[in-house]
C-alpha cells in the first residue's frame, strides 16, 4: 500500500476499533449502555429466548471489545474486518424485528434507538473500504511478476 493509503486504512481501522471498544465495554456494566435494552431484546429473539438476557449481553459485550481491540491492535485484520462487518449486520436486525423501538409509534421518525442503529451505515462503509483496500492490497503481493528471467544452460 502506498504510504497515504496506509494512513487512511490505519485512522479508519483505529477509530471502528475505538469505537467498538468503547461501545463494547459500556455493555459489561449494567444501565450504562444506552442501547442495553434494545440488545438484548433482539437477543432474546434471534436465540428463541434460550440465552439468558444476561449471557447475551455479556458475550455481545465480550465480542465488541475484541473486535475493537483486535482492530487496533491490527491482529488478523482481513478476519476481523469480516467478523465486524457480520456483526454490524446483524445491528440491523431491530428494525425487522423490533420496530416500535426503532420508529415509535408508527412515526417514520426515528427514535434514540433508531438513530444508535441507522449511523452503523456509516461504520458497514467504512468497514467495507477497508476489506476493499485489503483485498486490493493483497491481489497486488500475489500478482506474479511481469518480468521474466531467461535462464542459460550450461552444457
């Protein structure tokens, strides 16, 4: 990658894990996440309600800060990156699943919930910018060269 394309893989990588991080992080205490709630809800009904509540959100709370560490750290990023964009995904599903949460009621106006769920857009981009950029990247190493070599034989 050439040395601005670095900059930019590494602020977008760093901000999506501090984010991550910090987002994660809040869930491990009870009440501090404003989006706790909705979590868990969505939790409780993409697993049939056989998770307990609390389970879920702590391994929700776990898989966040992981993400965002690994990012940071940028440990595995082509993994890491497709994990986060699975996850972010799966950020989406309340608005099926839970919509007087995410428009009240039945306003197209979103509610908090609906705004901490819609802005994910912007982190899914940005996510996909930097698998775009790695797998860009890595075409370019495994591309064999042009140049050949003609090797003589001696007899």
């Amino acid at each position: 990658m050439k040395q601005q394309q670095k900059l930019k893989f590494n602020i977008l990588r760093i901000s999506i894990g501090l984010v991550y991080l910090i987002f994660g992080f809040i869930k491990f205490i009870p009440n501090l996440s404003p989006a706790e709630d909705l979590a868990t809800n969505t939790i409780g009904i993409l697993t049939l309600g056989i998770l307990p509540q609390h389970l879920g959100l702590t391994i929700l709370a776990a898989a966040e800060t992981l993400i965002g560490f690994f990012l940071i750290i940028n440990w595995k990023p082509r993994i890491i990156i497709s994990i986060a964009i699975i996850h972010i995904l799966f950020t989406f599903t309340p608005l099926f699943l839970l919509p007087e949460d995410i428009f009240g009621k039945g306003e197209l106006i979103f509610t908090l919930a609906g705004q901490y769920i819609f802005k994910n857009i912007i982190i899914l981009s940005a996510l996909w910018s930097l698998k775009i950029d790695l797998n860009i990247h890595l075409k370019t190493i495994e591309e064999p060269s042009t140049t050949k070599w003609v090797g003589v034989k001696n007899q």
